[in-house]
C-alpha cells in the first residue's frame, strides 16, 4: 500500500469544468504516513491530446522478405502546460519530508483556445492537474486529476445554423420494377434548424409513401457522432470511427401505405462539434432518417450534417415564449437558464483514462434532465461574453489571496518560527498577507502559493519532536 496520498480539489467547482480562457484554482493536500527523502514537489497545469493504435501490416526486412509486422500509429499536441516547484528544486539536495498533511494551492489560467475535453476509443483531449514528488533512489509519485474544458461554440453567431433541414429521397425495388406496375417507396424529412445544443429536441417531421410491396419494418432516426483521429508518427494517418449517440423509433409502414410522424429526438450529453483548435482529432455529427427494409433490398436513408454547440439557437429554444418584437428590430427572446454539466454518454475511452468529460446540457420545456433528473449541474462561471452570447456579462472569479512562496535553503540550520515549527527544510506555515498591503502587479500563468494552512485547520496536537505536518 503506498504511503502517500494526495487530493486535489477545485475552488467553488466541484466537478472541475471550465470554459476556455478562464482560471483554474484548487487546493492539492498531500498526506504522507511516514517519512520520505525527496529532492522537490511539483505542481502543472497541462492540456494536450494524444491519439495512438495499431494496425497489422506487411513490410520487407533487411533481406528484402516481406514478413508481417505490427505497426503503432501515434500523434499528440500540447496546448499549456506550466510547472513550479513549491518544495525543493528539479535535481537538488536531498531533503527530509516528515509524516504528516500538507496542503498547496494552485491557479493557472486556461488559454482561450484550447480544445474540448475528449476521451475517445483511440484519442484523447486531456487537462489535468498533476502533483510530483520526485523521490531519491526511487519511483516518483505521481498524482493526476483532470478536469473539463469547454471551447465555447454559440450557434448563433453563424447564420447557416438557423437554416431548416429538407429533403426528399425515393427508392425503387428491384422486385417491384420488374413487375411493372409498383412504384417507388418515397421518404421526405424536415427539421427546424441545423444546429443544436445537448439537451435540446429535434423536432422533426417525416413522410413515407411506400408506394411499392417492400415492407417497411422501421422508421428510425438517429444521431451519429463521427471521430476522426490522424496520426503523425511513422506517417500522416486516419482513423475513423461513427457511434450512435441517440435514436428514435417511429414504426413501421405497410406496403401501399403512406404514414406521417412528428416526433422529437433529444440530443444527451455529447462532445460539441470540433473546432480548429485541435488538428489530430475532430469530431462531427449527422442526422440519419431511415426507412427499414429487407436486407436483400437496403434501406432508404436521408442524412443531414448536424452541427453539435454550446450554445443553442435563440429561435430554437423559445418555441412559444417568442417576446413580441420592436419594429424594425426583430425578435427578442427570454434569456435562458444557466445549463446543467452532466457526464458524456459514451463509454469510450483511451487506454486506461476512464475520466468522462462534463458538457453543458439545456434543458427544453421545462422538462426533466437527461438521465431523468432535475439536479442542477456544478457553478460554473460563463464564458467572455460576446455580442449574441446568451450568458450574462462574466461575473468576477473568487479572489485567492497571495502568500509569500516558501524559501528552502537546505543549507541553512532549522530555525524556529512563530509557531515554534521548524521552517527548514521540512515545509511550515506562512503568514497571510496583510489586508491593507497593495496585491503583486503582475500574476504569472501558474502561481502555486507555497505551504499554507486553509482557515479550517488545526495544528496536530503531537510530540514536537516527531515533526508531524499539518493537521
């Protein structure tokens, strides 16, 4: 059983989702049941993506006999990453961490254009937090928690997104041709907009005229979500993948008959559609409309490219609620709720990361949440706002006071602090800054605020001489 532990938490975000461009802050408490001898501890903030598999392959080998191989496909990209060492330095002295509790807050700042979170069957589009402890003579240890980035994706700001879906496909039987007098199985399907975000209902209408004496067994429609993964090492490389994400079964319709359905497919929590911000892994969406058939024939199928965002259509969320509009000016409409965060449905993942991101999810006429529940979802603040965005302008983030950063001189005998604590080289308390002092003029991209006791803490009431940490 390993002798240390460590816990990160988010600030005033307990599931750790955060859209591009905002402050990532926490805590990261470290507990140790005995000694260690360390050269330093780190903190980073990273995000990146990676894609990797495998394929059997045929190639020539020094004699020119061509043998069967198996060749990796792999790719990443960082996007962020910042470290700082908050005890100790990347290859010093030895040093002595006593048993005990230790606590270390972090914040960095996530750039404005980094990628969703994503955690496919090949591929991932990771952000995490990860604490070392870099150990003498040993493995070090190593402690991850990653968290969500959302790159805001508003439909509104493209016009193309409010455009109806339409379109009429028909299908002609082999059997029913050769007989002369049958004719063709028609379908035509029709939805409001080209563009949804999870949580919303497409509300679509679809018409079949089987005029033919081919049995339709189903009517289906269904969401497809498409990834593609490009791989850079040995070569430049895809591979792709198409997923059901939702479906809806509408029935079936008997030879000779034409029926009509009006029905609605709601959209779960679901990765957005891809940006440009990450090239290895893309993600996209289309609507299937399918008229099921004999295999012997194949199905009639209409497909549409489906745009999956963050934020929805104003136009598709206010059905009935459409605010009478001033001249000249056009409609206005209600501003919607905060959304919900709920998990991504899929259960791909990469290798051995079982973390599911967290996407927001908008919740129509007033109804329950996907998985049939009204729980709201984490606090989490919105995106910059722009001239069509449907968050209110952003709210300030928590103020994280700033402490002096611990200085260890292993060199130095210990000295007794206020506390009566050695401050070194073990970690010890520092004193919060007073009030009344003016703030730093310039905050680096990841400040780690050194050893520190949150207001809830108490010392560990022990022997002074066993040098136990914090309580």
């Amino acid at each position: 059983m390993s002798s240390s532990k460590c816990t990160i938490t988010f600030d005033n975000n307990p599931f750790g989702v955060y859209y591009a461009g905002q402050v990532v802050s926490g805590t990261a408490e470290l507990v140790t049941t005995r000694p260690k001898t360390i050269r330093s501890i780190s903190i980073s903030i990273s995000g990146f993506s990676e894609v990797r598999w495998t394929e059997n392959i045929t190639k020539q080998d020094a004699q020119g006999n061509r043998e069967k191989a198996i060749e990796t496909y792999s790719g990443s990209e960082i996007y962020y990453t910042n470290d700082q060492y908050v005890y100790g330095q990347s290859g010093g002295s030895n040093l002595e961490l006593p048993a005990g509790k230790y606590v270390f807050p972090f914040q960095g700042s996530i750039p404005p254009n980094a990628p969703t979170s994503f955690n496919g069957a090949w591929g991932q589009i990771q952000h995490e937090v990860t604490v070392t402890i870099d150990r003498v003579m040993r493995y070090n240890n190593v402690f991850k928690q990653a968290y969500t980035v959302i790159s805001p994706y508003d439909l509104n700001l493209n016009p193309n997104h409010g455009k109806p879906l339409h379109k009429i496909e028909e299908k002609t039987f082999c059997w029913s041709l050769c007989c002369g007098s049958k004719g063709p199985m028609v379908m035509t399907a029709k939805a409001p907009f080209s563009a949804y975000a999870p949580g919303q209902k497409i509300r679509f209408n679809i018409v079949l005229d089987n005029q033919s004496d081919v049995h339709c067994s189903d009517v289906k429609v269904r969401l497809m979500k498409k990834v593609i993964y490009t791989s850079r090492s040995p070569e430049t490389k895809t591979k792709e993948t198409e997923i059901k994400v939702a479906d809806n079964h509408c029935g079936e319709v008997v030879k000779f008959n034409k029926a009509e359905f009006n029905e609605y497919l709601q959209i779960p929590s679901t990765t957005p559609t891809s940006l440009e911000s990450c090239s290895i892994i893309k993600v996209s969406y289309t609507l299937k409309f399918i008229a099921k058939v004999s295999r012997i024939y194949g199905d009639l199928v209409i497909e549409f490219p489906l745009t999956i965002g963050t934020v929805p259509i104003f136009a598709s969320t206010m059905e009935t609620d459409t605010i009478t509009a001033q001249p000249g000016r056009g409609p206005v409409y209600k501003p919607l709720p905060p959304p919900m965060f709920e998990e991504d449905v899929r259960s791909e993942q990469f290798e051995s990361n079982t973390f599911k991101p967290r996407y927001p999810v908008f919740l129509n006429d007033g109804e329950l949440g996907i998985n049939g529940t009204a729980t709201p979802g984490p606090s989490v603040p919105p995106p910059p706002a722009t001239g069509n965005n449907l968050y209110p302008p952003t709210q300030p983030g928590p103020v994280i006071p700033t402490t002096p950063k611990l200085n260890i001189t292993p060199s130095a005998p210990p000295a007794s602090g206020p506390s009566g604590m050695p401050t070194s080289p073990q970690p010890a308390a520092v004193q919060q800054p007073s009030t009344n002092r003016p703030g730093p003029t310039h905050q680096p991209s990841l400040e780690v605020l050194g050893f520190s006791i949150p207001p809830d803490y108490e010392p560990t009431q022990t022997d002074p001489s066993t040098n136990i940490g914090w309580k």
